[in-house]
C-alpha cells in the first residue's frame, strides 16, 4: 500500500512539474534530464535506506539521510567539485573513525582501571 501512495503521489508530482515547466519555458530536454536525475537520487536514497542497519534507532537513518541529501543538493548549487566531495565525505569518515576509536580505547581502560 505505501508504495502505491508513493507511486500516485510522484505521477502526480511529475505531471503537475512538466506543466509548469512548460509555462515556465524550460526546454522539455532540460526538464525531462532534471526528471530522470531527480529518480536516480531517489533510487539511490532508497538503496541507502534499505542498507542502513536495522537495529540502529530509525531518526538516525533518516538524519543522516536528510543531511547528506541536503548538503549534496547545495554544493551542486554552489558548483562544488564532485571529486572534491567525494574527498571530504573520505577524509570525515576517517577522522570519524579515528576519533570513536580513541573514545572506545579510553572507556576500555577506564573501566579496566575501575575493575582492578
């Protein structure tokens, strides 16, 4: 049933943008090219909502989600460099990693420490 919903819903969504993209004058080449970008973002949000681990809390799927959507969308705005991205998505996933395992390894050795 949900799928339906979404399935109706974006027709709906599709067609009310390809009408006004015609008052607004945008060549239907252009408007077909955002259209298909567009599903490809939502084909790839929902792969990367279907991988995410399941016994995570669900607002933290859906955060993440939402800022990595968001922030993408504006540096495209902002004519970011794609590569470059791709090099800071790398570089805080590293530092991220680096960062909790240090906090693991000092909680493990505080508690080792209260044990003893």
């Amino acid at each position: 049933m949900r799928k339906n919903t979404l399935l109706i819903i974006g027709l709906v969504f599709v067609i009310a943008g390809v009408a006004v993209a015609y008052f607004a004058n945008f060549p239907q080449s252009d408007a077909s090219g955002f259209a298909i970008t567009m599903f490809g973002a939502g084909l790839a949000t929902a792969q990367l909502w279907n991988k995410r681990d399941k016994t995570k809390k669900t607002w933290l799927a859906l955060v993440s989600v939402l800022l990595l959507g968001v922030g993408a969308f504006l540096l495209g705005f902002g004519q970011f460099n794609k590569d470059t991205m791709v090099t800071v998505i790398s570089a805080v996933f590293g530092l991220v990693a680096i960062i909790g395992s240090l906090i693991v390894s000092a909680m493990q050795a505080q508690k080792e420490k209260l044990t003893e």
